[in-house]
C-alpha cells in the first residue's frame, strides 16, 4: 500500500440519508485513495450485495476496497483486503484465507499492539481512536481520544505504514500526519458532509501540505 492520504471508512447510518453507493462515488470523484466497507448494522447478507457494488465501483475507478472485520465477506466480493479488529479473526488466519497478496490492517491503540499486529504479518495500522469519535461507542477510556503523541509513538516503534482514525477533520488532520501517520480514515468528515467530494479533496489536501511541512 502507498499512498493512503484519505482513507473512507462506510457507514450509511452516518451519512444524512444519502446512500453508500452515492458516497462512495462522491468520494471517488474528490480523489479518495482506499474505501473500507463497514457497516456495522447490516447483516451479512446486506453487506456482501453492496460490497458486490462498492467491488466495481472502486475497480473501475482503481481505488483499494477494503472490508472491516469480515474475511468472508471480503473474500466473497473479491475485496483487496480486510481490516481486523481485536474480536476479529487472527492476522495469519486471515492470511491464509485470503492468500499471500491481500490487504490486512489492524486497528491499534497501544505500541505493544502495534508491534504484534507488525509481528503477526499486519500490512498497515489503523491507529486510534485519536480524537473524540461518536462512531464507537464500545471503547475503552484509554482507547479513547489517543491524541497525536500516541500516534508518534506507534509509528516510531513499527515500520509498517500507520493510518490515523477517530474523530479526524480537516480542521485537525495535520497534527497527526505531523506525527508521522501516512494518512488519515474518516467517516463522518465525509459521509456526513454538505459536498462528500468536496470534502474528500480538502482531506487530501490537508494531508499533502502537512506532509511536505
């Protein structure tokens, strides 16, 4: 993976009664570089039918699709990988699932973590939650609001790249690039947003300027 400046987590639920698939677009056409099917609400069935869409929708386009938790789902819908939480099925078991050239992130918020998701064959990191996120609800205090710190210090202690999440904006985003994160996932800053394309291309923007300063 390179170049992950913007990183779309779904979520239709957060997304002002605008559709997925319309979202997914939108973000598509600001220049969004990976799309992670989320979700969490739907059932399987549900999720496999729109990652069925999501699935041309990002090949067409050259976009990464990644789906969260699911290795079945994701191997069903011929996704480019799954991110794996801490209930989720373990990284080499994924791996064998998925085969050698999947995708597989692993959602962090401690260095020991890091380095054991590093340990176990993790592609990237999904690091967080750094700042307050009403999107997870089921997260421990010292999981919570992370900060920017945190996040330097689980990119100095991997060499695997690091993908900031919880609560980011375009109005916070640099502090954690500052920190050393390649990039950053939302999902609210753009499902819930006046112009998701719109949005997406500030994100990107922010993201590049604070890299390059």
């Amino acid at each position: 993976m390179t170049d992950w400046d913007v990183y779309l987590v779904t979520q239709e639920t957060l997304s002002r009664e605008r559709s997925t698939r319309a979202v997914v677009e939108a973000a598509i056409a600001g220049g969004v570089d990976v799309v992670q099917l989320r979700e969490k609400d739907r059932s399987a069935r549900e999720r496999y039918h729109l990652g069925r869409k999501l699935r041309t929708l990002t090949r067409d386009a050259g976009v990464p699709l990644i789906v969260n938790d699911r290795v079945d789902i994701a191997a069903a819908v011929a996704a480019d990988g799954v991110h794996l939480g801490d209930s989720d099925l373990p990284i080499p078991v994924a791996r064998d699932r998925l085969g050698p050239d999947a995708v597989i992130g692993r959602s962090v918020s401690f260095v020991e973590e890091a380095r054991a998701a590093e340990r176990a064959g993790a592609d990237y990191l999904g690091v967080g939650a750094v700042y307050s996120t009403g999107s997870k609800a089921d997260i421990d205090d010292d999981e919570y609001e992370i900060g920017p710190g945190r996040v330097a210090d689980i990119v100095d202690a991997v060499d695997i790249p690091a993908v900031a999440i919880g609560g980011i904006t375009a109005e916070n985003a640099a502090p954690v690039i500052e920190a050393g994160a390649d990039g950053v996932a939302v999902i609210t800053a753009v499902t819930r947003a006046d112009d998701p394309e719109t949005a997406t291309r500030d994100l990107a923007t922010v993201v590049e300027q604070a890299r390059d300063d």
